[in-house]
C-alpha cells in the first residue's frame, strides 16, 4: 500500500519514482525500508522555465555567490554593513540589495550549511543579526 501511495504522489507532482525496498517486515526484519529516488518524467519536460524565470534564478544564483564572497570568516557582519558593501558594488541589480532579497539569500546559504548567523540566540534582533561564513573543510571553494 505505502508503495503505491509513493507512486501516486510522484505521478500527482509529474515526477517518476524509482523505489528499492531494502529491508521488509514480512521478511522478518524490525521495520520496512525504501530507498526512493524522484526525478522528473518525460512529460514534464514540456513544462520548462522560462527564459524570464531562469534569469531570475540565475540572479538569485549571482547573488548568493555574491554574499559569500564578501561575508567574513569570524565574527559576522550585519544586514544593513553587507547592503551597503553590495551598493559599492556596480553589477548588483537594485532588487536584490532590498533586505528582504538579502535575507532570502542569506537563509538559503544557513539552509546548505554555507553560512552561520547569530539567529535564535537569546535577545536576537534581524537588524543586529550577525552573519558569516560557515568553516568548511575546502574553503577554497568560496
């Protein structure tokens, strides 16, 4: 039944699923367990991004490039000193140096472990917040 389930939900989304049952209550083990892999279907590619779309995912890409090539190691800067770094630079569209362009940017480094901040410590203000990048054993990436 869970099986099933799986493969409607992944036909509802137009994707394809492929699932490998690696272990199984009827075979005697504690539990079931499925290892699943979605990707889109054939079908789905009629429904690409636009060429509108993909620039602005483009940009979004630009400018988390951006943020982490001017955050710091140690000690954080604020929201409003990384603006203001950003607005001496002349190739960052003005949409993006909006906070909340910068903040949807910063949280979706912290979300891939790129960059650390001072959100949820006791007494956290998102004008004081500090943000910086996280220490990652190949820092030459960045």
């Amino acid at each position: 039944m869970l099986l099933g389930a799986i493969e409607g939900a992944a036909e509802r989304y137009g994707e394809q699923v492929r699932i490998v049952e690696r272990t199984c209550m009827n075979q005697g083990h504690t539990a079931c367990r499925f290892e699943m892999c979605f990707f889109p279907s054939s079908q789905a590619y009629g429904n690409l991004e636009t060429a509108e779309q993909l620039a602005h995912q483009r940009g979004k890409e630009d400018l988390a490039k951006l943020l982490l090539r001017f955050l710091p190691d140690t000690d954080g800067i604020t929201l409003a000193d990384l603006q203001k770094i950003l607005q001496r630079q002349r190739r960052v569209h003005p949409n993006y140096l909006r906070p909340s362009k910068l903040v949807e940017a910063l949280q979706q480094l912290q979300h891939v472990g790129l960059v650390s901040s001072t959100a949820n410590q006791l007494r956290d203000l998102l004008m004081e917040r500090r943000y910086w990048r996280t220490p990652t054993s190949d820092s030459s990436d960045t």
